[in-house]
C-alpha cells in the first residue's frame, strides 16, 4: 500500500493510463500464481478508453 500511495495520496483520476494497464496486469499475475484466476484477459479488447479520454479533452485540465 505505501508504494502504491507514496506520501499518503490516494489518485482517484478516473482515466486510464498506461501505468493503470500495468498495475491491472501484475495483479492478474499475482491472482494467476494464487489460483484465483485461469486464463487471461485480454486488455487490448477489454480496455476501452476513447470516452474517458474524450471527456478529458473536452473538458481540459483539472483545476
């Protein structure tokens, strides 16, 4: 949790970054090597960020 939260911030930015992807990924090795999970998912088809982006385009940075 300290790694994931440094200093005690907790990111609540709804978008999908490539960060985002990875973190998702490691947990689905971790839940693989649990027994918690068979097969994979496939990110590329199960991933869809074209709205969330196109909100944040629309609306601009956060203020």
């Amino acid at each position: 949790m300290r790694a994931t939260y440094r200093g005690g911030v907790f990111n609540q930015d709804p978008r999908i970054t490539e960060g985002t992807l990875r973190s998702f990924q490691e947990e689905e090795q971790v839940m693989i090597a649990a027994g918690l999970l068979k097969g994979r998912v496939d990110y590329g088809r199960w991933v869809d960020k074209r709205l969330i982006d196109a909100v944040h385009a629309e609306a601009g940075p956060p203020q």
